[in-house]
C-alpha cells in the first residue's frame, strides 16, 4: 500500500518500562524475522506511569539490539534532546550507523517529562527554550554528519573544528524524525529540518489541524509539503478474539490513562479490526506507523501483528 507516494512502513516500540531484556531481544528478533521495517524504544528515565519500576536505558538497549538484528532498521521514539550534547550524539549516532550498516534513525524531540529532569538533575527551561536548543542540536548534527570540520556558534550549543569521522553509512544521512505536537515553533522546525513529522499518540485527536499547520509552515520556509513524511506514534491493542482485545484495552485504558482515551485515540481489536482503523489513517496521509503497543510490545504481540497485520500493507 502506499500514502502519498510511499510504502506504508511499521515500527514496533519494545518499551523498556517493566520490561526485562530477555523479551525486548526476543521481540526485536521476531520484528527481524517479520518484517517490521524498525524497532524503536522510549528515552525515558523514570518509566511511567510508575516511576519505581525498571526502566532500561534507551541508547544502550537500541545499541545491544542492533548487534541481534541483521535487516531491521531502529530508532528511539523519540530521544530528549537534553540528555545528550548534540555533538557527542552526532558521534554517538555515526558509530552506530557503521557498526549496523546503516540502519540508524534519528528521532527526537525537545523533552517533556519534568521529574526526570529534575531527579537526573537536568535543567528543565520554558518549552520555547528547548524547542529551539532541539533546532540548534538538529542543524548541528547535520553538520558533523559532512564529515567535515565544524565551527557552530549558537545560542545553546557550539563546536569548534569538530570532526566526526567515520561519517554515516547512509546517504546523504540517517533520517531525521521530529517528534512533537506543538502547531507554532515544533511545526516550524520540522518545516525547517525534519525528513518525518511524527505526530505524539496523545495528539492523534487533533493530527488533521496540525497536518495544515505543518502545511503552512511549509510554505513559509519555501519546502515542498509533500517531501515531509507523516509518521504516527499509535498506541495499539491487538489480540487474537475480540474477548481478549476487549480484557486487553480495559487494562489499557487503565495504565495508560496520562495519555488519554486509547479507544478513540489508538488501534484496538482483532488483527482485522486493527487492519480497518490502520487504512483509515493512512488515509489521512500518515505512511509511517510506529506502534506502541500497550503491553510492551510482548514477544506474542509482535508475531501476531507481523503475521496477521503487515501483510495487509505489503
């Protein structure tokens, strides 16, 4: 199937929240084996709802699951800004697009989650702020990604004959995900440096209205809206009857109430069920799914969505 000129694409986000590595690598290698074109995991470091439970560290997981996975691309949906300097992430993400053979995606945002801030002592500025230390990081990173000695003087970040070589694998670079929802600055910045705009599954109510101010900012910055892909972080509940889709959204619901309505805001139901709301949404010009399944994404999820859902959109 394809959305506006592109093959619909699923990613499965193996959260690492209440998750032990034994199951995040066994998922990850069925998303190998099936066809999931990327695996993605969260960059949070208390875990949420419950900021007591285990929670895996977003880099150092995506690094051990590139060394399982031969085809599947990978990604962090998506990294906090503030966690990692720009130039040291930059480095950070050319490494492992050479040890992969280039299957590294860059996704990030601005950072939201205030506690984590400040129990890992990271400050926590005005969202105008971080917005625009997230486009000072991004234009950086483009930069070292040359190969070429850098001089950037910003008004957050700088870098003096910096040099990041061995440079990327892909060409020109690994793809740039923003992820974010505000209409004013992060829509701007996507305009601005983003190849996707993936649209937060807390937001998914209003994607039509952001769609158009995406749009326009566009046409603002002077950049075709169609060379922007549209990606939707979905929240997903699927199982194989309707009587274990309807236990499993209760218990979603419930978990996952900081996020909103799941039933109005993500895909739930039988395989076929998800395949009808899936269509609907790509519909609306999204060709980038990257689910967040409910429970984790469990070893059993993944293989029932990659055998019973993806082959739909092949």
């Amino acid at each position: 199937m394809k959305v506006r000129g592109r093959t619909v694409r699923f990613g499965a986000v193996l959260r690492q929240a209440g998750n032990r590595w034994e199951r995040i690598a066994e998922s990850a290698r069925a998303c190998d084996r099936l066809g999931f074109h990327s695996v993605h995991f969260i960059d949070h470091l208390l875990a949420l709802p419950d900021p007591a439970a285990p929670i895996l560290e977003a880099w150092t997981t995506m690094t051990a699951v590139a060394a399982l996975t031969e085809r599947v691309r990978f990604g962090v949906n998506v990294l906090s800004n503030s966690f990692r300097p720009p130039a040291l992430l930059a480095k950070m993400g050319a490494t492992l697009d050479v040890i992969s053979g280039g299957r590294f995606e860059l996704g990030i945002g601005a950072g939201w989650h205030e506690p984590e801030y400040r129990a890992y002592g990271f400050d926590f500025p005005a969202p105008a702020v971080r917005i625009g230390q997230l486009g000072e990081a991004v234009q950086l990173v483009k930069r070292l990604w040359t190969g070429e000695p850098t001089t950037y003087t910003g008004r957050y970040y700088r870098a003096h004959e910096a040099i990041c070589q061995p440079r990327p694998v892909q060409r020109p670079r690994p793809p740039i995900i923003i992820g974010g929802g505000g209409e004013r600055l992060l829509l701007r910045l996507v305009a601005e440096e983003a190849d996707v705009w993936n649209c937060p599954g807390a937001r998914y109510a209003d994607f039509d209205r952001k769609v158009e101010a995406l749009r326009r900012h566009c046409g603002e910055v002077g950049r075709d809206f169609d060379t922007v892909e549209l990606s939707l972080q979905d929240l997903v509940v699927v199982a194989a009857t309707e009587a274990a889709a309807t236990q499993k959204l209760a218990e979603a619901r419930h978990r996952f109430a900081f996020l909103g309505d799941i039933e109005t805001l993500g895909t739930h139901g039988t395989p076929e069920r998800c395949i009808e709301t899936l269509r609907r949404k790509a519909d609306q010009g999204i060709s980038y799914f990257i689910c967040l399944f409910t429970d984790g994404g469990a070893p059993e999820t993944v293989r029932l969505f990659g055998e019973r859902v993806l082959p739909a959109f092949a």
